[in-house]
C-alpha cells in the first residue's frame, strides 16, 4: 500500500466515479482502476460496490476510509 494508492481511494470515494476521480488525479481512469486494484488485492477484499453509474464503499472501504484520511493529511 503507497500513498498514492490512497489517494486514488479518496478521490473515488469523494468524486464517486473513477471517471471523475481520474480527471481530479490527473490520470487516465485505467490507471486509477488498476492503482485500487492493487490495493484491494493487498487488502484482500473489495473496496467499493460498483454498478453501472457509481460506486459505494463495502465494510472494508468504509474502515479505510478513516486510515486513509489521516495518512494523506499525514
């Protein structure tokens, strides 16, 4: 997990949509989509819900969501 896999977590979460998060990163939306990929796999778990038009955090997303937060401010 690196910092800037986090950010990308956040920026999903906030944006709600990798598409938007993406543009908000500066990145294309598959290297946002691959970046938390990686992350689910090191956490070991699904981080968001998706459907068709957003996204939503599971049980697992929700406990970073915290984590995250202060080690970005951090």
């Amino acid at each position: 997990m690196d910092l800037l896999q986090l950010e990308h977590f956040l920026a999903v979460v906030e944006e709600g949509t990798f598409t938007r998060a993406a543009e908000r990163m500066s990145r294309t939306q598959p290297a946002v989509s691959q970046s938390i990929k990686k992350l689910e796999e090191e956490i070991g778990g699904q981080l968001f819900a998706r459907d068709l038009h957003d996204v939503s955090l599971t049980e697992a997303g929700k406990t970073l969501l915290e984590y995250a937060r202060k080690m970005v401010r951090a």
